[in-house]
C-alpha cells in the first residue's frame, strides 16, 4: 500500500514485559514522527526523525521509551518494562523534507495488564 | 506554538454545511492554521492548511479571519463520514520539524 503501515495494530503485554513497535513510512518520506494518543485525548509528540538521525526525542516520557531508525526509512518504538500508564495508541507519521502535511498510520494499541 | 480553543463538541445534520471554529488569538505573523481531522480507530487525517488567505480544496474550505485571531472550517456537505475529531493547530510554518501540537479538538457528530 501507500500508506504509513505500522504493526502490531493491537498489542497486549503485561506489566514489566518489554514491547516493540514497527512503523514503515511512505517511500521517501525522509521525516518520521511517533506520537501517543491516550484515550479520549488529542495525540502527543514523542520523537523525531530526520532520515536515520532522531532530531528531537524531548516528547520521550522516560527512559524505557527507545525509538530507532537506523537505515532511515523503518522505525522502531521500544518500550521496556512496561507499565500501565504505557497503555495508549501509538501513532507513526510521516512526510516528504519541508513538507506541511503529516501522513499518518493507524497506530498501535497497547494494553499493558 | 499558538494555542487553539474549540468547542469540544457539535453537531450537525445529513447534507448541511458544517462550520467548525476554532480561536487563536495568539498566533504569531510566521504561524500556519491546520486542521486535521480523526475518525474512530484510525491516524489524524490532513485536511487543509492556510496563512492569512482563505483556501479551499477537495475536502474544505477555510476562512481566517483578517486579524486571524480566528479561522473556520467548512464542509460544505456533511456526510455521516464526516463524522470525526476535528483538530484545529497553529504553527510555525517550513521545516521546523513538522511537528504539530493537538489539543483536545472538536466532536463533530454528523446525524442523518
């Protein structure tokens, strides 16, 4: 497809389990975003991409939050030792150098028990 | 970046136009108006985005006020497909990183 494609779409994990999530961008969109959207809020920035190198990391709540992308096109969102306040849809974006407009996938909801 | 206000909610009927406002009093001369739009179980969609000049394109119009301390978003037609958050935001335009900073947005309940 075209689009922003990440996976799992649903994951569960329990408390203390660590998590991977995998956010493919549009070919040649060399800027990529990952926001976390809790329930019944608007989403929040966490990290930034510009190709492989992470511009802007400062929306990370905490040091069990790792994103990578180390061939600038694939990301990875880690969290280690999850907890539940971790429970929330993770939101990967991106868009073409200087470009206005976000592309968004459809996320990955996390539930941690 | 400019903070937005939004009625948390509205409604609107089948085939009606739908205005949503938004107030940004704050803004700033080098700062764009987006708006973006969630419907259930899937990313923020791009809608439209202007400066200081009224846009339209395929999906909206927007209208900035003179002053634009305050836009409004249109769909002309409203379908029940429309029924979605709508998030209004304020930023500074370029490369800034792109990032964007949502609030809480506008329900909008498109009823038949």
């Amino acid at each position: 497809g075209a689009g922003v494609s990440q996976s799992p779409r649903y994951k569960v994990a329990k408390r203390g389990q660590d998590v991977a999530l995998r956010c493919d961008p549009i070919s040649g969109h060399v800027s990529l975003f990952w926001y976390q959207q809790a329930l019944g809020q608007g989403p929040e920035f966490l990290t930034y991409f510009q190709n492989e190198a992470q511009l802007d990391k400062s929306g990370l709540p905490s040091d069990r939050f790792f994103a990578e992308r180390p061939e600038g096109s694939v990301s990875t969102l880690k969290i280690q030792r999850t907890q539940q306040e971790d429970s929330a849809v993770y939101l990967c974006a991106s868009s073409l150098p200087g470009g206005k407009k976000l592309f968004f996938g459809s996320g990955t909801q996390l539930s941690v028990l | 970046d400019a903070k937005t206000t939004q009625p948390t909610s509205m409604d609107c009927a089948e085939g009606r136009a739908a205005n949503l406002p938004c107030n940004h009093s704050t803004i700033s001369g080098n700062e764009y108006v987006y708006w973006y739009r969630q419907i259930h179980s899937q990313g923020p969609q791009y809608i439209i985005h202007g400066l200081k000049n009224n846009e339209t394109n395929e999906m909206a119009s927007l209208i900035i006020t003179e002053d634009r301390k305050s836009s409004t978003l249109i769909l002309p037609h409203a379908t029940l497909r429309d029924t979605a958050v709508y998030y209004c935001i304020v930023r500074v335009g370029g490369n800034a990183g792109n990032m964007l900073t949502f609030g809480g947005g506008t329900r909008l309940m498109v009823k038949p």
